[in-house]
C-alpha cells in the first residue's frame, strides 16, 4: 500500500515539474515578445500584465 502511494505520489511530482517547467518558460517567452516588440515598435496590449517582472518593476517604481 506504501509503495503504491509512493508511486502516485512521484507520478504527481513529477508531472508537477512539468508543468511549473512549462508555465516558467511560457513567462520566459512573453518577456522577449515584451523586449522585442519595444525594440521593433510594435505593441502587444496586456503582454507585460503576465511578466513577473513586470511586478517586480511596479513595485521597485512605487517605492520611488
């Protein structure tokens, strides 16, 4: 019985990796479409809103 809720259990973490791996390089990609469309003049609307550096920013930019 042990075993086997050892077995799901690693099956869970795994695939949890998996999907923080997905959502980090998703957020990767959305800061380079940001970087990118600011060096070539386009703009994406609500782009910057699923950066986490973009909350980061705001804060740092209330602060002073």
């Amino acid at each position: 019985m042990l075993k086997s809720l050892d077995r799901n259990l690693n099956k869970l973490y795994k695939f949890s990796g998996y999907v923080a791996a997905f959502f980090l390089i998703l957020v990767a990609v959305f800061i380079l479409i940001g970087i990118s469309s600011r060096i070539f003049g386009f703009y994406i609307r609500g782009l910057a809103e699923y950066s986490i550096l973009h909350f980061f920013l705001k804060m740092i930019i209330k602060k002073y």
